[in-house]
C-alpha cells in the first residue's frame, strides 16, 4: 500500500523512504506482539520508538516538501 501518489519527480525518493519506514513500522509492531523475554521486548521497544521516530521525521519533510510546491 502506498502512502503517498507522485507529485513531482524529485520526490520519489521521499516517498519511497516513507512507505519503507510503514513497512519497518508495521514489522516492529508485528515482533513485538509475538516476544516474551524481557529483554527482546526492551529490544523491540527501542527499536519502535526509533523507526516511529523516523516516520515522524519523513512526514515532516513530505509536507514540508508539498508546501514548497503549493
């Protein structure tokens, strides 16, 4: 599933980071439902918050990005 459609040539890049990182996102959420040691939960824990993280940030530059062309 795509987040977002095409705009403009030099987005595509954005846009692919963007959906990859849903993709990572939903895989993170998907290991820690399935873990019970402790420490892999501490592990996927660090790891959500960092690609959520990263979501964040992309969406920030995608409407960032879209504002420039408006």
């Amino acid at each position: 599933m795509r987040l977002f459609a095409k705009k403009h040539p030099k987005d595509d890049l954005l846009i692919n980071e963007i959906n990859k990182t849903k993709l990572a996102l939903e895989a993170v959420y998907s290991n820690f439902e399935n873990v019970v040691d402790p420490d892999l939960i501490d592990s996927c824990i660090y790891e959500m918050n960092a690609v959520q993280n990263r979501y964040k940030f992309l969406l920030k530059q995608a409407k960032a990005s879209e504002k420039n062309y408006c």
